[in-house]
C-alpha cells in the first residue's frame, strides 16, 4: 500500500462559551489586550461531568460518519493528550470501549503536549505504511480548563476544551504525503506542568498541577522552529511555497499563526484559524481547525495542505498532505 488518506474528518466542541469579558471579571486583564496578544475571543470549556474521553468520541463518532464507516472497521486508534481521563486505562482504550470497536483492535494514548495531533497522525500513518492497520482513528482530545490556574492571568486566558478526529484508511491514491516529528527536551522550564504520579503522594496533594508558561520566550522558539519545519517539510517533498493551499496550524496565537504564513507567502485567506473562537486546545487544535475548513467547504479533494504544531516538551512536527 502507497499512501494512507484521509477520509473523514469530526470535532467536538463543549457547549459552555467563556468569553473574555467573563475572564477580565476574574483576573486583571482586558480584552482588548488578549485580542491584541493572541487573537482569542472566546474558547470552550468541559463541564463537569465531561471528561477528555468523552470529547473524543464524541469527535471520533463524527468522522466515521463522514468516512461512512462504522467503528468495528477500524483497526488502530492513536490518541494525543496530555489531559488523560486517568493514569490507566488510557483515554484511547475509553473511546476504544465507547465506540463499539473490535475486541483486539490496538488503542492507545500519545503525549507530546500540543504536538500530539501531529504526532499520532504519523505513528499511525506508519502502521498503515507497513500493514500493521487497515484503518486508523487518529485522534487530537484535551481538557486544559482542568490544568490551568485561573488566577493566572498569564495563562488562563490562552487555553480551552475541544477534541477532533480523523480516519485514516490504506490508500492507492496519494493522501499522507510526509509527515516529520521533532523534540528538544532542554527546554522544561519554558512550558510545563508541574505535577505528576512520579512526583508522590505529597506532591500530588500539593495542588500544584497547573500550566506554567514562560510566553514570551516559548514564542519566539515556536515562531522560529515552525520556520524551519515548513522548509524541512517542503524540500522533502521537492515542492514549493507556492504549491500549499491551505496552512492548518496549531492554534496557540494569532501572531505566530501569521508568522508562519509570511514565511511560507500564505495570504490569511489561505490560513485555517480558529484560535479566535475555540483558544487554544492543544492537541486537539488542528483536527479542529482541519474539521472546521472540510465542513464549511474551503477544503476540497485534491487540496495541498501543510498541519503543522509546537508545543511543551518542546515538541514540534508537521505534516503535508493531499486531502
Ligand atoms: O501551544 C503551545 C505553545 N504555546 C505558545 O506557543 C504560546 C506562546 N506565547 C504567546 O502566545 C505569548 O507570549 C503570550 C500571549 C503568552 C504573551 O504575549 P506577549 O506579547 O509575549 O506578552 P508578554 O508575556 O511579553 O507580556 C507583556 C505584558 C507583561 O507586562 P509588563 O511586564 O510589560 O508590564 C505581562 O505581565 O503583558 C502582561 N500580561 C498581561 N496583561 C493583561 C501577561 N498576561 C496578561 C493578560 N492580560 N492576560
């Protein structure tokens, strides 16, 4: 088999909108200066009794439907997180459960914070590749409302809930056409989360498992690194700037987004954003922004589109392909 190809695409947003006004009651900030910053103006958060698994299928129900499959088709599912419902079972065996999938079929979590999309699309585009897998369910899932401290002004006006997904089936007619992952674990101390089981009992009753962001200086390495990861992703694929049509980026901030598109000649119309109304949700961002764009019809088959992501750890891919 050549290629593996998209053939459906969901997403799943929680009901509850925060806007900024509801932020700015809360911590001292305005809206003026998080539209100006970031481009957000509003994001979606969980209610209570959602959990990251639930977000999923709820994604992952809407792309099989597209691709008019039905889930005890699929093979392999891949999910990014870093907002699990649990330790264990993984939020990918949840969903797995949830949808009905074959006993046997593989199901498993990915973490590579915001880069987790990215990430579980080429891991399951390899197990395509080689045979490993007929058909995939590649998923991007995050709760951040639960890991953020909203009296944190630096980062609580950044982040909110959502979940996308994507089938991925073995194809003779081109579809993933490269996919290139990266991480730099030098750099902890810009974006983490401080929190964890292998810290113990106390520290796990120390209420300290929230997002701490140096921003500021994690900008400046995300704006650079996804410079390079768009000339990386184009020379291997022998094409150039001119031959994308659609930029589906992660959705961290306005700026960056731009930034990229400058560097790749990209008009904004040609950029897929969605950071203004959904924040950003990291792992489940793009297949979020990629579902928005099919859905309302901007994204046709036969498309050039480039995905790519930054995120904690640092980790950072990309991905290009005919949609
Ligand atoms: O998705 C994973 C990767 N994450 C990212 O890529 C995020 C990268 N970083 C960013 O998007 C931006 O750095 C931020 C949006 C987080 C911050 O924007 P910035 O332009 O880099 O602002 P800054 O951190 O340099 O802060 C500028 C000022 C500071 O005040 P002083 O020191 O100039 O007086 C901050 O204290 O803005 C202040 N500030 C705020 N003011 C109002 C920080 N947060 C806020 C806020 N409201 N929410």
């Amino acid at each position: 088999m050549k290629y593996s190809r998209i053939t459906g695409t969901g997403s799943y947003l929680p009901a509850r909108v925060m806007t900024n006004a509801e932020l700015e009651a809360r911590v001292e900030t305005s809206d003026t200066w998080i539209r100006d910053r970031t481009g957000i103006a509003e994001r979606r958060i969980a209610a209570d009794h959602e959990l990251c698994s639930d977000l999923a299928l709820a994604a992952a129900r809407r792309a099989l439907e597209m691709a008019d499959l039905t889930a005890d088709e699929i093979d392999l599912l891949v999910l990014g997180t870093c907002t699990p419902d649990r330790v264990f079972p993984s939020t990918a065996c949840l969903v797995q459960r949830g949808l009905g999938m074959r006993e046997g079929s593989i199901a498993f979590d990915l973490s590579a914070a915001c880069s987790g999309f990215v990430y579980a699309l080429d891991v399951a585009n390899r197990f395509l590749l080689t045979g490993g897998a007929r058909r995939a369910l590649v998923i991007g899932a995050e709760t951040f409302s639960r890991i953020i401290d909203w009296d944190d002004r630096s980062t609580c006006v950044l982040f909110g809930d959502g979940a996308g997904a994507v089938v991925l089936e073995q194809s003779e007619q081109p579809g993933v056409l490269s996919t290139h992952l990266h991480a730099d674990g030098q750099y902890e101390d810009l974006l983490k989360v401080d929190w964890g089981v292998g810290q113990g009992y106390d520290r796990l009753n120390a209420a300290s498992g929230t997002v701490s962001m140096r921003g500021n200086e994690v900008f400046k390495v995300a704006v650079r690194t996804l410079g390079r990861i768009v000339d990386e992703t184009l020379a291997a694929n022998g094409l150039a700037k001119a031959d994308v049509d659609w930029l589906v980026p992660h959705q961290a901030n306005i700026r960056i987004i731009q930034a990229t598109a400058r560097k790749l000649g990209l008009p904004m119309e040609r950029v897929v954003q969605t950071v203004q109304k959904h924040g950003n949700t990291s792992a489940a961002s793009i297949p979020l922004a990629l579902d928005t764009a099919v859905r309302d019809g901007r994204i046709r088959p036969g498309d050039l589109l480039l995905l790519e992501a930054f995120g904690g750890g640092f980790t950072w891919g990309s991905a290009l392909i005919r949609y």
